[in-house]
C-alpha cells in the first residue's frame, strides 16, 4: 500500500479523497490555490502545500508545480480526484516515469478514451453498440454537409476532446450545420486546446445511463451497475440515480455484464464509467468512456455498500478485485444525489459572491459532500457547485421524499443558488413516475 499520496485537486473532491486516504491511514497532502487558502478540505491533510494563485491554470492545473510538490514531499502516489488533471494521458505518463503511481488507469487507456472519435472506434471494435456518427470533421464544408445527411438531421456538434457538455452544439439542417460547427471549434479550441470536432446522431429525449467498472492489474474487471444521469441542464448533470428506474432488470444487469466483459478484454485496470444513451426503443449506444472517479459516485456507493475511492487506491496499490469487492455484490434499496449550485435557478448562469448563509441539513442519514462553510466565497475562477446532497432508502419513492427534505432544510443566503429548480424537477410527475429523460429540465421548468 502506498504510504504518502498527493491529492491534486480542491474542495468537496479533495475532501473525498482526504476522507479515504484517512480511513486508509495513508499519509495524505494537500495542495491549495490562493483562493482556497483557509479551505475546509485542507484541515484533513496530514501536510499541505501552496500552489500558486487562484486561476487554475497558475495552480492545479500546473503540472510542473504539481511535480515538485510531489518530490517535495516524498510522495509515492498521486490521486487526481476528477476535473481539473484527472484525464490528462501526458501528465499521468509523467508521474508514472517519476517511478511512482498516478491512481487512476494506465495513461494509455487515459489516452484511447480521452478522444471522443477513437473511442467509439474502440468500442464498436470491441462489440459494444455505437450510434451513427461521423470521423473528425474536415474544413470542407461539402463534406461536413455530407457526413450530416448520412447520418440523418437533427445531428449533434460534439468536440473530440474534452467534456462537461462545452461546445456541444445541435444542428437541425445544414443552414444550421455549417454556424454549429464554426461554434463548436472555436469554444473546443478555447476549451481544450483541440478544435476537432465531429457529429453524431442527435436523439429524441434519450436516457443517459452509465455503467460502474473497476478493474485491476491482474486482468479482471468488474462492474457494480447503472447510474441514471439523464436529469441535465446544458448537457452537465444534475440529478443522478442508482439503480435506474423503468428498466428492465436482466436487460440491464446483462448489459452492465457485458460492458465489463468486454473491458477486461481489452485489459482495462482501474476505476472508470462508460456512458450510453438509451433510446426511446429500449437501444442503447455507447456515448464514452470516463477513465476517472465520477462526481455521482455516491450514489453508487450508497446502494452497493462499496467505497469507490478506497478501491481505486486498493486496485492502483497493486491489489487483485478478489480482494477489494465482494464476492457478490448487490443493490441494496435507492439512492438520488442532487448537486447544488451557486446558480440562477432558471437561466443557470454561474452566480459568484459570499456565503453569507451556509447551513446544509443536519440529518445523519443525509450524506453532504461540499468544499464549503459559511463565510466562505464561491469565486469565478472554480466550477460553482456548492454541495452534493445524496440520500438512501428503500425505496425509490421514499428517496425522493428525502431528498426533497433535506434540499428543502438547506439554508444558502449571499448567491444564487438551483434548489428551487432542483425541487421542481423533484416534485414533477414525469421525474416522479421515473419518465426521465435529457430535455426534462427545459420541460419542467419554465
């Protein structure tokens, strides 16, 4: 096991790693951005470090700082969190030639899955279902035209790099097609530092459902079911669920089998979530592969009783999946995560500013991760999620209503913030009967 690891990330997603290195009683160190100088997180390293000012580019996204901080202090690992460094290939090979380890998949699997185009390409080579779609998108317009009509209108504008929904663009005819594209490039350049873009079919109200895998180095590979994250506002997730509701259960633990089957088959050997989208037939279509710790991990946690981040470190450490997982491992009951944001509850745009009032609910059975107290202040420079609000029951139903509970006893004052749409979207009746879908947002919220 490792005995110093280096936790490059900030706020509720270091503080989940710090929880997990602590419990392991691996020495753990913190690094902190002036801006997050005072953090909460920070009181749970056995050491920490400044990095550097707020902007990320000047701190946690500094690898030659990282580095340093790294043979500063004598680390023997490195855990990304997710965001930020997490799936970046280059700089996990560059940890990894420090003779040490980046937890987290080798950087090759970091590499094929990171490119949005060659991961499909993997995946229908490996017999995973893939949706139409184009290859990378030449400058020619013709071609672009082309590509879509093959495919069929509507069609969907999607970078080859990066993620979180940016540069995600729809096209509904090629009038449209040839603005959606120029956009889409420009915001992957600015975004990713890669203005590849390519289409794929845009479908009608699908389900977005993604599968928990974990592997190891010893060629096994292992899932622990579904997730339904089909609840999102401009294509970055709100609310996430485990298991999936309206799904027919050997369709779905057949394919999650399958899913698994095929990545230890390529020789995949750590945490990692491949996403589909579900259509409304009852098909599913590979959409891509996460070679990191998700944000919704909770809520997988919560319902398999498996600690997500203690394995990873476990698999990364060099230990087989005979002895991290349980030898069966089942859905106990259901579990919902909410994610509450510093936002204008209807536009959803960012809303800075200071927590004057912070008070998440105060029930034990209410899981809340946050980077967050009160008098604290939500900066520009950082993604504006305040909290994830994940809570467990028996049953469906039963969960809803204690999530709305515990959204309803959450008490935010100086932002803006989406508990007011997050409590719309709860109490629909399409959420509540389980007919969710990628548009309910726009549906549900006027």
């Amino acid at each position: 096991m490792f005995d110093r690891v280096v936790v490059a990330n900030r706020g509720a997603v270091a503080a989940r790693v710090l929880r997990a290195l602590n419990a392991m009683r691996i020495h753990s160190i913190a690094v902190y951005s002036e801006a997050d100088a005072g953090a909460p997180y920070l009181e749970l390293a056995s050491e920490t470090h400044a990095i550097g000012p707020a902007s990320p580019r000047e701190s946690y996204l500094n690898q030659e700082t990282l580095l340093d901080i790294f043979r500063r202090s004598r680390a023997d690992a490195m855990h990304p969190g997710y965001g930020f460094l997490s799936e970046n290939a280059g700089f996990a090979t560059r940890v990894e030639s420090a003779g040490t380890r980046f937890i987290g998949p080798a950087p090759r699997w970091i590499e094929a899955m990171g490119h949005k185009t060659r991961a499909r390409a993997l995946a229908r080579e490996y017999g995973l279902p893939v949706g139409s779609g184009s290859d990378i998108l030449p400058a020619d317009k013709d071609i672009v035209a082309a590509a879509a009509r093959r495919i069929g209108f509507p069609v969907l504008v999607k970078p080859a790099a990066g993620g979180g929904g940016i540069g995600m663009l729809p096209a509904y005819d090629e009038t449209q097609l040839v603005e959606a594209v120029e956009r889409a490039r420009s915001m992957a350049q600015r975004g990713f530092a890669n203005a590849e873009v390519y289409l794929e079919k845009l479908l009608t109200r699908p389900r977005h459902i993604e599968f928990q895998v974990l592997g190891d180095h010893f060629g096994s590979v292992r899932h622990l079911f579904e997730r339904d994250c089909s609840v999102q506002r401009r294509h970055q997730k709100v609310i996430e669920e485990a298991p999936a509701p309206l799904v027919e259960r050997n369709q779905i633990e057949g394919l999650a089998d399958s899913v698994a089957a095929i990545l230890q088959k390529m020789g995949y050997d750590n945490i990692g979530t491949v996403e589909m989208l579900m259509g409304a037939d009852g098909s599913f279509s590979f959409l891509e592969m996460n070679t990191r710790l998700q944000v919704e991990h909770g809520v997988t946690e919560e319902v398999t009783g498996v600690d997500l981040v203690q394995a990873q470190i476990r698999s990364a450490a060099g230990e087989r999946l005979e002895t991290i997982l349980p030898a069966h491992i089942k859905l106990d009951g259901h579990a919902i995560q909410a994610r509450v944001y510093a936002e204008d509850p209807k536009r959803f745009f960012p809303s800075p500013g200071k927590l004057n009032v912070f008070r998440p609910p105060v029930d034990p059975s209410v899981r809340i991760e946050t980077g967050y107290v009160e008098g604290r202040d939500v900066t520009p420079h950082y993604d504006p999620l305040l909290a994830k609000v994940i809570v467990h029951a028996p049953t469906r139903e039963a969960a809803i209503g204690r999530l709305c509970d515990a959204l309803e006893e959450f008490a935010i004052e100086g932002v803006k913030n989406n508990i007011p749409a997050l409590l719309t979207i709860l109490h629909s009746a399409p959420f509540r009967a389980g007919q969710v879908h990628t548009g309910i947002v726009a549906e549900v919220i006027s």
